[in-house]
C-alpha cells in the first residue's frame, strides 16, 4: 500500500513539474510592446548607416581629387591630339579629314544596322 501511495505521489509531482515546464516554454516572446512577427520577419537591410563627420568630408575631398584629376586628363589628351594634328604637313591633314567623315559614316551606318535588326527580333518575338 506504501508502494502504492509513494508512486502515486512521485507521477502526480512529475505531472505538476512536466505541465510547468511546457508552459512556459510556450509563452509569448518578450518583444518590448513589438508583436512576435514584426520582431521574427523585420526587415533589417534599411538600416541607416551614418559615418562620422571627418569621414564624409574626406570623402568628397578624395572626390574632387578625382574630378580634377579625370579634367585635368581629358585636357591633356585634347591638346595633345591638337598637336599631334598641328605637325601634320597640309597633305595628311586632309587624310586625317578624310578618314574622321569616312570613320563616322562608318559608324552610323553600323547603328542604322543594329537598329533594324533589333526592330526585326522584336516583331519576331512579341
């Protein structure tokens, strides 16, 4: 009878000790007023990220280098290509005349091309 009332005892505490457990495992997750959804699914890649002050300001300086740097450049290359147009002899500038309208005739005859043949694919693939 002992035996009896002993394990009685133990399976009604493992009961009371096992139910504890399970509920509060399914508790609601502590999200500071936020629902349980917003704080699983939030969207995390809008988060803003601002660099210090001295940072932004290198920045733009290094910008600017680059700027003047890429002006500077594009300066060079034209006055060089003057130069290199200046030396010529009165023969081969009319050659170097001659093949700049020969190249860009070229060219937009090339895109006239392009052109149709793209209308061409588009009509057959609608």
């Amino acid at each position: 009878m002992r035996k009896i009332l002993i394990f009685c005892i133990s399976t009604l505490i493992l009961f009371i000790l096992a139910g504890s457990i399970t509920a509060e495992a399914q508790q609601r997750p502590r999200t500071k007023g936020r629902s349980p959804e917003k704080s699983l699914f939030s969207n995390r890649r809008n988060v803003k990220v601002v660099e210090s002050r001295g940072v932004r300001k290198k920045k733009k300086e290094q910008e600017r280098k680059e700027a003047k740097l890429k002006k500077e450049y594009q300066n060079f290359v034209k006055e060089n290509k003057k130069r290199a147009y200046q030396i010529q002899s009165p023969e081969v500038k009319e050659r170097m005349k001659q093949n700049k309208k020969e190249i860009a005739a070229r060219d937009r005859a090339n895109r006239k091309k392009i052109n149709a043949d793209t209308r061409k694919a588009k009509k057959k693939y609608r």
